[in-house]
C-alpha cells in the first residue's frame, strides 16, 4: 500500500516528530500500529524500552510502570497528529516496542 493511503498519528515529543504510527488493526483499547521513527527518536528509545520493559515484566522491578510513565512519558509532552480515518483524541496512552511498534490507547 503507497503511503498516501494508509491512516496514522505523526507522532511529536514538543515540537519535533519523533515518528510516525502507520495504524495496523485495533486490539481493544488499543491502536496498533507500526513505527517508522525519526532520527530524533533516538533521544527517546530508551525510556520506552524501559517503559515496555516494565509493563511486560513488572514482577522484575520494584518501581510501578503506570508512575514510570506519568515521570517519564509524560514529561515529553507528546501530541498526536493524525491523518486519514483515524481517532482524533488529544488523551492517551503510547508504547512503542523496540522502535517499531507503537501502541496507542486513548483514555
């Protein structure tokens, strides 16, 4: 499929675009999607893999993932922009898996 034609988010933290989230299928009450990140998001990538790490094991550390998050992502103010037939919401929650998987879930 040619890009114009698939629906996502571009993905800023501030004022920079640290990826895009090409939407793939829903999985309640998430979006998933694929990731194609830019060279910024490298700034990034660890504290999501260190976020991912700790919603996928959390009996491996002591801190909690939800207060990881609202410390940690949240502080990147990240926005949402979306494109084609797509959630439109200001409010959610982004994983994103190794750099190439993004999953969104508004709240």
């Amino acid at each position: 499929m040619n890009s114009d034609n698939k629906n996502g988010w571009k993905i800023y933290a501030d004022n920079g675009l640290i990826g895009t989230a090409y939407y793939r299928y829903s999985d309640q009450p998430w979006f998933v999607c694929d990731f194609d990140p830019t060279p910024q998001f490298a700034i990034f990538k660890s504290l999501f893999d260190k976020y991912a790490h700790l919603v996928n094991e959390p009996r491996e550390s002591d801190m909690d993932f939800s207060e990881f998050y609202e410390v940690n992502i949240e502080s990147l103010n990240l926005r949402l922009m979306p494109f084609g037939n797509v959630w439109q919401g200001q409010v959610y929650v982004a994983q994103i898996y190794d750099g190439v998987e993004a999953w969104l879930r508004p709240l």
